[in-house]
C-alpha cells in the first residue's frame, strides 16, 4: 500500500499534542493519508515498480513504518 501524507505539526511533536492533558484547547490535523495505486510523478502503477524492485521497497517501506498514522 501506498499513502502521500501531509502535516500539520512535525512528527517529532505529535507526542507533545496526542494525549497531553496540558496541550492547548484546540483543533489541530496532526497528519492526513491518502491511498495512491499510481506515481504522482511519472503515471506507473506503483505495483509495477515495486515488481521490478521489491528489495528497494521493502526498505523503503520498513524506514517510513514509522511515519504510518493509521490503525
């Protein structure tokens, strides 16, 4: 699966928002996920190029694991 992800804060600061009780009474849109089948750059099927290189992806997929917002 692929996700292009927005922010609103940094990642690094998203501890000091999520479940602080001392956090400011606001709204904020810690991050935002959107599902992607094609490259935004050049139109591929990103299953073909994963395909072609799934090495490359698997690390690359394990590195941003991290950055993952959903459940």
């Amino acid at each position: 699966m692929f996700l292009l992800q927005s922010r609103g804060i940094a990642f690094e600061d998203v501890a000091k928002l999520r479940g602080n009780p001392n956090a400011a009474d606001m709204k904020v849109n810690i991050s935002f996920d959107i599902g992607l089948q094609y490259c935004p750059w050049c139109g591929r099927r990103l299953q073909e190029l994963v395909e072609a290189l799934p090495e490359a992806f698997d690390e690359l997929a394990e590195k941003h694991k991290l950055f993952h917002a959903g459940p």
